[in-house]
C-alpha cells in the first residue's frame, strides 16, 4: 500500500488520502481538490467542504463497507432466536439457563459500548469500528465450534464486546461524512441494513437450521472478520473527527478522498469563517453529557436506548420459543412467524428513512413508540387467542420497536458534539444492553406460569414512558449542520 499526494497543477495525477486511500480523480474532483486547496485549512473550511458535497461513490463505498459490519451486528445479535429451540434439546437446558443465555452476552455488549467509543474517540472511527468487527467475525465462527453450553456461552460474552461496540461507532462515523442535507435520509438508508441483518437472520435461521443444524448460522456470522483487515484500506477516516484532533492535513486529504469522486464540479467552499464560528465552542468532555448544557438531550437518549434494548431483547429472541413453548406451534413454523416480524422492522425502516427529514426526528420516534406500545397491549388482550393472531400482534410491535430504533441512529450523534459525539452514542447503547440484560427474565419468569398477557402489559409500559420522554427533554435536529447544534 501506498501513497502519493497530487499537485493542483497535474491533471490526470492519482489522488491520495493520509489515510491510506488511493484513488483516480476525474476532473470534476481534480476542481475541487484545486479549490480547496485554494482555502485555508481550517475546521470551518473542512465543514464548509462536507457541507457543499452531495453524496457520492465515496459515500456509498463507505455506506456498504461499514453497512456489512452493522448488517451482521444484527444478523449475529438474533442468530441465538433461530438456534436456540436446537440449544436447548442439545444440551437439555433450563429455562435459567436459557435466560443467563440470551441476557450474559449483553455483559459482553454493555462493555464493548463503553470501550470501543472510547477508542473511537481516540484512535478514529475506522479503527475502533475494523477492532469491532474483527471480534464479532472471529468469535462467530468459534460459536460454531462450541462443543459446550459453558464455552459456547462464554464466547458470547467474547462476541458481545465487538456487538456493542460497532453499531455507536458506525452511526457516528456516517453522521459526520454527511451533509446537513438528506441526512436524515442518507443515515437511515444505511442503518437499515440492521434490520436487514435480523430479517435475514431470522429467514436463514428458519431456512438453514432445521436441515444442517444450528452450528450454520455461526459460521455465516463470521464473515465481519474481513473488514478488520481491509476497513482502513478501502475508505477514508471521518475529516471531522480528524479537525476536530486538529489533524488538519490529514483531514483535508481524507475529504478529498471523497472530494475526487464527486460526479460534477463542486462550487468553492462557502462560509468558512461561519462554520468557525460554529467549531468556537469549548471542547466538551464525557462529564459534559450530563452537564446542564446537555442533559435534556442525554435523558432522551438513554431512555430512547434503553426501551430498544427492553422491548428488542425482552420480546424478539424469545418469540419463536414462546410459540413453540406457549402455542405448541411446530418448530419451522414457529422460525417462520419469527422470521415474518423482522419484515416489517424493515418495512418499517425504509418508510422512516423517506419520511424522516420531511417530518423530523422526534415525531417519528414519538409515534412508532406509541404504536408499538398500543401492539404490545393487544397482544397481552388477546393472548388466548391462536398463535397467528399473537404473532400478529408481536409482528407489528417490532416493526414500530425498529422505525423508533433506526431512527436513534441519526438522532442521537446530531445532539452531540465531535469530542464527545462517540461516547454519546455508546452510553446510549449501554443503556440498551443494560436494558437487555434484565429483559428476558420477563419472559423466562412467563412462560411457566401462564402470565404471558402480564409480559406483553409490562413491556408496553416502556415504549410509552419512552415517546413522553423524548417529547419533553429532546429536540428537534432535521437539516440542521453538527457543530450548528453543539452547545
């Protein structure tokens, strides 16, 4: 690998990114890397330069490589829905064995969403993100191998540390590669893939686990291990956080790794010394989420984090053991009614993804939290009824659960500012995985007892109390530029 720097004056030179891009610029990207060089360096000339380039190769490029990351975070998050029906006849497990299963590896999330921001914050986005994704794939493909309940639930433990860790990050490092404009939208069509991820699962789950065992699905997941050796190579670091470090060189040739791939000519930067003004703000630490500038929105964000983990964790992965358990259901059938939930989380998704800069943030959020709230009360009313009509119910609580989800993934980076705009958004996931390390015992404590209406009733409380809060302590951020919102 190497690198070559290109002078304005040699049309048809390669252009190279510091962080170890190589790329060839048409003359749409030789204008503009001409132009920019034109300017001073400064933190509001590299946010005038982000804000004045619509989306291009660059982005998608980034969108997909770190898109496989996010994708398999989900897809390895619910592998344990489809293969545990099989755990649990293979190694005659208890229902309190069952539970420290689905909850002990959020331990593992909870850490790796304080640890891997923390690195994200101080050695970049794509490093910390290429680390994540390197222990998920390699801890996947060791599930697989696992000849027992003990080690095969310890590596989950493993696992959860890059699980927690990749989805903060990814969500930061595309918030900041992205214009005011679209975000919202652009955000959103690239976290869709998580979704994805647990769609996919469930469908191959239901697939490919009752024919060659459940030991497929781990294998599957360990196909992350390739960006941890290919991440840094093949896209640039996020230019804000590189500004922000003051690492202005590298920041410039990181932007104009995306710069050189513009369709057309890019007009000159405008308004740097505005977007100066805006990087004035004192330079905020992780004790500031909490300050009085900042925790309306940490409030927000924690609770928003908090509900997806509860309702996420408490209700998906034991879905198809409660229609197997509760309903009598078969187990392909039970894998199938899973697998048509996550349809709509992602149905669910695309539709916030179109709608989200038009409506905002905060109503879309505050209504798919209503709604899930008000689908998870039917299903406890009507928990007597047949499994179709359950799995209904269940069906339409997810696919509200992830149009409120997806959308904290945009939402949340906006409220905070660079220094500390990783860390926010991994306290927010912690406070998913603490969510999702009591949550299962809600069922666990259910399926027994013949209280399953009281579990639905339970978890329909928390979307609820979540839309309130967002409602009274968050704001609104659509179109708005980062450092515009900071404080």
């Amino acid at each position: 690998m190497f690198t070559q720097r290109q002078d304005a004056a040699s049309p048809g030179a390669p252009v190279a990114a510091t962080a170890g891009i190589v790329t060839t610029a048409d003359s749409a990207g030789q204008s503009a890397a001409a132009a920019a060089r034109g300017s001073a360096v400064t933190r509001g000339n590299i946010v005038a330069r982000i804000e004045r380039m619509p989306g291009n190769a660059m982005h998608i490029r980034a969108r997909l490589l770190i898109g496989l990351a996010t994708f398999f975070d989900g897809f390895d998050v619910i592998a344990i829905a489809a293969t545990l029906p099989l755990l649990i006849a293979q190694w005659s497990l208890t229902p309190v064995q069952v539970g420290v299963l689905i909850a002990a590896p959020s331990v593992g999330q909870l850490v790796g969403a304080l640890l891997f921001p923390g690195l994200a914050e101080r050695f970049g986005r794509l490093r910390s993100i290429g680390w994540s994704a390197g222990i998920i794939g390699l801890m996947s493909i060791a599930c697989g191998l696992a000849p027992s309940f003990e080690i095969f639930l310890l590596l989950r433990i493993v696992q959860g540390l890059g699980l927690g860790g990749e989805l903060p990050v990814a969500a930061t490092y595309i918030n900041e590669v992205t214009r005011a404009h679209g975000r919202g939208r652009f955000v959103l069509l690239y976290e869709v893939v998580f979704p994805i991820g647990l769609m996919v699962s469930n469908g191959v789950g239901a697939w490919l686990v009752p024919h060659y065992g459940w030991e497929v699905m781990y294998f599957i997941g360990g196909v992350p291990l390739v960006l941890f050796f290919i991440l840094k190579r093949v896209i640039p670091e996020s230019p804000r956080w590189l500004a922000e470090k003051g690492r202005l060189e590298e920041a410039d040739a990181a932007l104009r790794a995306f710069e050189a791939r513009a369709r057309g000519p890019l007009p000159p930067p405008q308004n740097a010394s505005a977007y100066d003004r805006m990087t004035q703000h004192p330079r905020r630490r992780v004790r500031d989420l909490v300050s009085k500038a900042y925790l309306g929105r940490t409030i927000a964000v924690w609770m928003l984090w908090a509900t997806c983990g509860f309702i996420q964790y408490g209700l998906s992965t034991w879905l198809p053991t409660v229609y197997k358990t509760v309903y009598h259901a078969p187990l392909q059938l039970a894998l199938n009614l899973a697998a048509g939930a996550s349809v709509l989380g992602v149905v669910g998704s695309l539709v916030c993804a179109m709608i989200v800069d038009k409506v905002g943030r905060k109503p879309v959020i505050n209504v798919s939290f209503l709604l899930c709230a008000l689908s998870l009360v039917l299903a406890g009313v009507f928990h007597a009824s047949s499994v179709y009509v359950v799995a209904t119910f269940c069906a339409l609580a997810m696919g509200f659960l992830a149009s409120g989800f997806i959308t904290a993934y945009v939402y949340t980076p906006e409220l905070y500012p660079t220094s500390v705009r990783a860390m926010g958004c991994g306290l927010g996931g912690a406070w998913l995985k603490l969510a999702a390390i009591f949550a299962p015992t809600l069922i666990a404590g259910t399926i027994g007892n013949g209280t399953l209406n009281v579990a639905f009733f339970a978890l329909a409380v928390v979307p609820a109390l979540a839309a309130v809060t967002v409602h009274c302590f968050g704001i609104e951020t659509k179109g708005q530029v980062l450092e515009e919102l900071e404080v």
